[in-house]
C-alpha cells in the first residue's frame, strides 16, 4: 500500500471515530434520531475523494437535508433525479444536500460512480460499519432526515410517495419533504414531521 493509501485508510479511521464518538451521551449509545432533538455532528469520508467531510462544513446554512441512497436499490434510484432537483433548486436558498450510503454490499468505487452518472451534484459519503445510520435509527434507502439551522431535526421519512411507494422515476416525487423544507426555511412549523420511509432495507455490517 503507497503513502497516499495509507494517508486515506487513516483519515477514513478517524472520521469514523470521530461519528462514533458524537453518536453517544453520557456514554450511552444513540439509537435513533426523534423530531425536536439536535442532530449530533458526524465525520464521514467523502466517495469521491477519500476525505472527511463533516457536519460543521454546514454552519450557516438555513438547512441541511441528509439523505440515505443506495446504488443497487431501484426504490432509492427512482429518486435520484428528485433529489438531484431539490438540491440544485434549493441551494440558492441556504439548504445543503448531502447523501449517505451505509450499504456493506456497495463499495466505495461504485458509490462514487453511481454519484457521477447520476449527476447528484451533492456530496455522498460513506458510512462504512453502519455508524451514522445506526446513530440516527435510519432503516432504508431512500430516507431524508431534514435539519433546521441549528442542526434540530424538523422531518423524517420519505421525499415523497410515502403512500404509493415506487420504483418508477416517472412518478418519484418530493411531495412530503418540500412542504417540511419550505417551512423550515419561513422559520414555520412542520405540519407534518414523519412519513414512513418506503424502500429497500440498509444492508448493514
């Protein structure tokens, strides 16, 4: 292994370490996430680059929308272009889009092709040993954890179609999360703060 793979393997170490140590209190272990609670900060390698990215690169933004994706589920990939949307529509705005993949049958390489080809445009990164997913209780792929600017979590569940889950693109749609997000941006209520995740199940460690 050269000095840059070596230089890698570490910076993927201590990224995450440093997730796995924000995602206890007390020194009790987070299971899951509930609306109204802050979001702890996470460190997590960047797919594209090997490189830690973390939740505090985000400080000043009005929004971040955490998402969980997968490359080999057709339920997840039937909302790439939604989500691909919501952040290009949606940036200009102050909101951060950022995917994760927690999948152990999907490795690094492919996740950052899949990012690639379909023109996501947001930083995916990988959560190697299922650690943010486990700290935040996520269960499948496609599922949106929508923080406000102070990190609070204002809405989980679906992006859309909690109630006709589909694999086909051509009815993907953001009908749940945009109302939660346009109303965590006019500093409003969240009418409705969960929705059940339809997906394919985390293939964890």
């Amino acid at each position: 292994m050269g000095i840059g793979n070596r230089r890698v393997g570490l910076l993927v170490v201590l990224a995450l370490f440093a997730t796995s140590a924000a995602c206890t209190a007390g020194g009790q272990a987070r299971t899951k996430i509930q609306i109204g609670e802050k979001m702890a900060a996470f460190t997590l390698p960047d797919v594209a680059n090997g490189q830690p990215r973390s939740l505090d690169e985000f400080k000043g933004k009005k929004a971040v929308v955490v998402i969980f994706i997968a490359t080999q589920c057709p339920y997840s990939n039937a909302f790439t272009g939604v989500m691909a949307r919501l952040a290009r529509e949606y940036a200009g705005r102050g909101v951060a889009f950022v995917g994760v993949n927690a999948n152990k049958t999907e490795p690094t390489a492919e996740v950052a092709e899949h990012a690639r080809s379909h023109n996501l445009g947001f930083p995916v990164l990988k959560d190697e040993s299922n650690v943010l997913a486990d700290c935040l209780g996520a269960r499948v792929t496609p599922e949106v954890f929508l923080l406000d600017s102070d990190w609070t979590l204002r809405y989980h569940g679906a992006l859309g179609g909690s109630h006709h889950p589909t694999t086909d693109p051509a009815q993907a749609s953001d009908e749940e999360v945009r109302p939660a997000l346009d109303a965590v941006l006019a500093g409003q209520t969240v009418a409705a703060t969960e929705t059940k995740a339809f997906g394919c199940t985390i293939k964890r460690m």
